[in-house]
C-alpha cells in the first residue's frame, strides 16, 4: 500500500477514517478495512490532485477546452496495453 507523504494526506487520511466510520451505520467493516480504505482514498487524492497539478505546468490550459472524449478514449487503450491484460501479462524480456 502507497505510503503517505504530504502532510496534508495525513490529516485527509484522518478525515477519510472518520467519514467511513461514520457511514457504516452497522459496523460491518473491520477497524483494518476502514483504515485501509482511507489510506487508498488518501494516496489516490495525493498522486492525483499532484499529477494534475503537473499536467497543469506541463501542458496548461483547461480541461474543459480540450476534446475529452477522445483523449479519454486514448488513455483507455493505453490502460488496456500498460495494464494486467497487456504488457504487464507478458513473459520477460529475454537476457
């Protein structure tokens, strides 16, 4: 699991737990569970809230002035060859 790094992900962590406790009106969660669903929520705000913030210096603009669902269909495939179907599935390269 990703550890966290920023110090406002810890804090977001803390908020996370408490926000799944809350909505768990009849404790069907293990105090294990609940924590590491906060810890992903919290990782993934972290990596992607800094990863957009990078793709906005990189590239700039607004999201909204680009034609999102082709770029959308474009990371898909992407996904799809990176991922567990694809080249993650594949026999390593020979020595």
């Amino acid at each position: 699991m990703s550890k966290l790094t920023n110090p406002q992900s810890l804090l977001l962590y803390t908020q996370l737990e408490d926000y799944i406790s809350k909505l768990d009106f009849y404790n069907r969660l293990t105090p294990e569970v609940k924590r590491n669903m906060a810890t992903s929520l919290a990782s993934f705000t972290e990596q992607s809230v800094t990863k957009f913030i990078a793709g906005q210096k990189e590239h700039g603009g607004d999201l909204r002035d680009r034609n999102l669902p082709i770029e959308l269909a474009a990371e898909q495939i992407d996904s799809f060859w990176y991922g567990p179907f694809g080249a993650m599935n594949w026999p390593a390269k020979p020595q």
